[in-house]
C-alpha cells in the first residue's frame, strides 16, 4: 500500500493542500494512489526539522553514516520487484532499464558509504604551528570540509530512481553530513513514495536524527519555488531543463543569505567524426549512434543531439546507413505527455526553419500507445549552423542534428561556437588525432568530459567521472553530480588556528584517530 502523504521526519503528515494522481504515460490512465501537495506550514516544519537534524547529523561518526546508506540501500532491495513495477508504470521506460537503475541506485548508495567510512574525502590539510619562526612565528592551522546544512534535491523526470528522492544528489548530500528535503518529481510520485518509506525506515533502524530525511509532494511549482526561498535551506540540487534550473537560480537570488545551487540543465553532446574512421567504417558508425540515439527515447541528458563531420564519400555512406537504422526503429514511450508535447513542438519548429534537411524519421510507430516517440535525423550545412542559434538548442528525445563541414577549419569554427555541454566525442583513428590538435583544445573549453571512440549515453559511477560542464549545461561546471566528487557540492572549507588537540575534530586530531590520509606540512601521510 502506497502511502500519499508528505513525510517530514519520519513521520506521515497529512494536509488539505490538493491531491493528484499519476499516470501511465503509455496508455494515459490514471494509476491507484492519491497523492497531497504540502503547503507553507508542512515546509515549515519540515526545514525546522531538518536543522535541528543537522546539529546532530554533521557530527556523527562516519561509520554511523557509512551504515545508514547501506541500510537504505538493502531496503530498496527489498522491494525491488515492486518497486521496479511501479516505476515502469508511471515513466513507460521498460523492466530491465529499471531494473538497472535500481541498481545503480543502490551501488551508489553503498559507494558513499565506502568513502564516507574511509575518511579522507574530507582533505584534511594540517600546517603545524612554527614558534621560532622568524620573524613572525607560524600558528598551528589545521583545516577540513564541513557539511554545509539542509539541502533541497529535486527529483528528475528521466531517472526515477538514480536521479530521484535515493539519487545520487540525496545519497551525497547525506555522505556530507546533511539533512536532505526532497521535493518528489509530480511524473513518479508512487515511485517516490516507496523510495521515501525504505529512507525513512532506515533512518529508524540505524538511529538517525529524525529530521535527517523529509519528502514533499507537489503538482506544480509552488513547493519547490519556497524550499528554495526558505531561509534554513543551504543548497539546493536539480536535474533537469534549462528553463527549470535556471527559474530555481532565480529564486535563490532572491533570498537575503545567497545559496549555492547546483543545476545540470541539459547538452546536446556534440560526437565529432574524424575523416579516417568515417571512411574506414561508416556503417559501424551509424549503427553504434542509431542505438545511442534512440536509447530510451533519447531521454538521456547525454543523448548525441548533434553530429559533426567534413563532407565526404565516407559521410554519404554513414549518413544512409544511420537514416535505414533510424527509420525501423522502433517508438518508445516518453516519460510524460508533456516531455512528449514538448519534443512534437522543438522538432517540428527546427525542422521548419531554413537551411536544414530531414534525412529520415521512425515509422515504426506503436498505435496502440499514446506519448510514442518519433526518432528524427535531420542534417544542416556548418555555415547554416553557426548562423542560426537555433540549431544549437538541446531537443530533449530521439533527435539528432548532422552538421556538415567543408574542411578542418569550419569544423572547428562550429565547435567554438557551441555552449558549454555535459559531454564530447571523438571518433577517430588513433593516427589522425594528431592532426586535430587545435580542434581537441576547443572541445576542452566546452565540455566536462570527453570520449574517445565510444558513445556518450551512459555515465559510470565513480570516483573519476565528471558529469557536469560550462554554463548553460550546468550552473558550476566545477562540479559533479554523478561519483564520489558529487559529495564536494554540499561542504564548505573550515580551518581551525591554535585549538586544543582535545577539542579538533577527529579527523584534525594530532594521532590521526580515524587513520585517514592527510596533508600535514605539505606531505601526504597517515601519520
């Protein structure tokens, strides 16, 4: 049984602030379950909650933390199976996508607990005081990250659990040391309601501060738009379009004390194709990015929206082969009726502008389901691109723009005149990357990370990955949000000068209690 209402510190809060239903974006129907919007009081006692948590959360041990995520992360185990089901009914993506997610969810739920455990994420940096130094004597600095308070995490449309209410914004956040509100996606809310009982149960059992997991519900705008205004909110997390990131920018703004707020925006991926792989293998090629295209509807935020390359007899080949792959491939069910409005109308309206060139659209079409994607290809010279911006805009689905240069030169001219973009692509042999040197510096300035002959739909969850890039692809490109680095967004630097050993944290401590690596005099030791 699905419980629709708010969870604020545990505990089940009802209120008379609307109620609304999910839908199967399939067939769309509505599917069991009512479900109560919050309102200015239930966001009132949620943040109140959750920084009376944080006084207590910021200083448990790290291996109290380390249990509590892989407590919630063997109760979303626990109800895989309905879990997966439900989800599957209100995104319309398919049981092993799912299944796969549930497992990413719950891996990068125990990853933070690995780090969280070990210690060193903290970067201690201990400068030993100098007495005799001359002719100003040296005090002792000893410095760490702190978690910097509640963090508000929405939840995204296209990964309702990865990236939702036990994603990986909430799982780094709780690393840190802090309380998590999580504003629950309108598109999945059964989903989330599920996610948030396992947190809130786990929260229980491991002993957590009551406060240290809330969850609202809302079916519009108001909800998120007053966690963010809300003075006890310290930062805030989003997933998702331009237009919504930039709104919760805005918002920030508005407040007396200013808050870092952490958006991933959208990318369209730019995939370079170097001429001596598209002459060798322009079929591989096409059929590799018909399947990255179309993967999951081309909902992906790392979906290849745009394909460069010069003109050639190897691109003639390539372009034919991708347009036969992407005509039978089959619709897919998007993740809502307005992500699927939504792409109808940016398709269409760049497809009418001047200049550009349909090479194929999907007929394989399923008639029997509502909301089904259309996969386009749709081709535009390197001169026509540059001049019209519209070209450049992210269309969120199984769309991909080819871009058509003369020579080396307009090829790079495009990529300068691209915005900044979450990933990259080369596709080249390795003896003709030499050659495009220039090229390869540009595309370093516009992405957060690049790939060398693969494909740019899916993100592995590590401690190298960087999955965040320039503005407007996120709002902080020193960021991540996917990986053990996405844990530096929710702390803030703190040093400590002249303390009693007795009274510095654990980590600062002169005997190095916790065993963790740190810098001391500018050395790197466990001493």
């Amino acid at each position: 049984m699905i419980n629709g209402n708010n969870v604020i510190a545990g505990n089940y809060v009802e209120v008379d602030g609307g109620v609304f239903n999910a839908t199967d974006p399939s067939t769309g129907k509505q599917l069991t379950g009512d479900f109560h919007a919050a309102d200015t009081l239930l966001i009132e006692k949620t943040l109140n909650a959750a920084t009376a948590a944080f006084k207590v959360y910021r200083i448990i041990s790290p291996a109290a933390k380390a249990t509590f995520l892989r407590t919630i992360a063997d109760k979303l185990t626990a109800i895989g199976d309905d879990l997966i089901n439900r989800a599957v009914a209100e995104s319309g993506l398919p049981v092993g996508r799912i299944t796969g997610e549930l497992g990413r969810t719950t891996g990068q739920l125990r990853l933070f607990a690995d780090l969280v455990e070990e210690g060193s994420w903290v970067d201690a940096v201990i400068d030993t005081a100098q007495p005799e130094r001359t002719p100003i004597p040296r005090s002792d600095i000893r410095r760490m990250f702190s978690p910097i308070g509640p963090v508000v995490v929405f939840g995204a449309s296209n990964f309702p659990l990865a990236f939702s209410v036990a994603g990986g914004d909430t799982a780094s956040a709780l690393a840190a040391g802090c309380p998590v509100v999580v504003k629950a996606h309108p598109a999945h809310p059964g989903t989330s309601a599920m996610v948030a009982a396992a947190i809130s149960a786990a929260a229980i059992e491991t002993g957590m501060p009551a406060g240290v997991f809330s969850m609202l519900y809302d079916n519009g705008y108001n909800v998120g738009a007053q966690l963010v205004k809300h003075e006890q909110t310290k930062a805030v997390a989003f997933t998702g379009s331009y237009n919504g990131g930039m709104a919760l920018i805005k918002l920030a703004q508005e407040r007396k004390s200013l808050i870092p707020v952490f958006t991933e925006m959208g990318s369209i991926n730019p995939v370079i194709l170097l001429p001596a792989i598209l002459n060798a293998e322009p079929e591989t090629l096409a059929a590799k990015y018909a399947g990255s295209i179309t993967l999951g509807a081309g909902q992906f935020c790392t979906n290849p929206g745009l394909i460069l390359a010069i003109k050639s007899e190897g691109l003639d080949r390539f372009v034919t082969s991708l347009g036969g792959a992407i005509e039978i491939t089959p619709s897919a069910t998007m993740l809502t009726a307005g992500i699927w409005k939504n792409y109808e109308k940016l398709s269409g309206e760049i497809l009418a502008e001047p200049g550009i060139e349909l090479v194929t659209k999907s007929t394989a079409i399923d008639k029997e389901k509502v909301n089904q994607s259309v996969a386009t290809i749709a081709k535009v010279s390197a001169e026509a691109f540059i001049a019209n911006k519209k070209f450049g805009e992210e269309v969120f689905g199984p769309w991909s723009l080819l871009v058509v240069a003369d020579d080396a030169a307009q090829l790079q001219q495009v990529i300068e005149s691209l915005d900044g973009q979450l990933t990259a692509t080369v596709m080249a042999e390795k003896e003709e990357l030499p050659l495009y040197g220039d090229l390869l510096n540009a595309l370093t300035e516009k992405t957060g990370r690049i790939i060398l002959n693969g494909v740019p739909t899916g993100v592995e969850v590590c401690a190298a990955m960087q999955h965040g890039g320039p503005f407007p692809a996120t709002s902080d490109s020193r960021f991540t949000s996917v990986g053990t680095g996405a844990v530096y967004r929710f702390v803030r630097p703190i040093a400590w000068q002249d303390w009693e050993d007795s009274l510095l944290p654990p980590e600062l401590q002169q005997a190095n209690p916790l065993n963790i690596w740190r810098q001391v005099n500018n050395k790197w030791t466990k001493e």
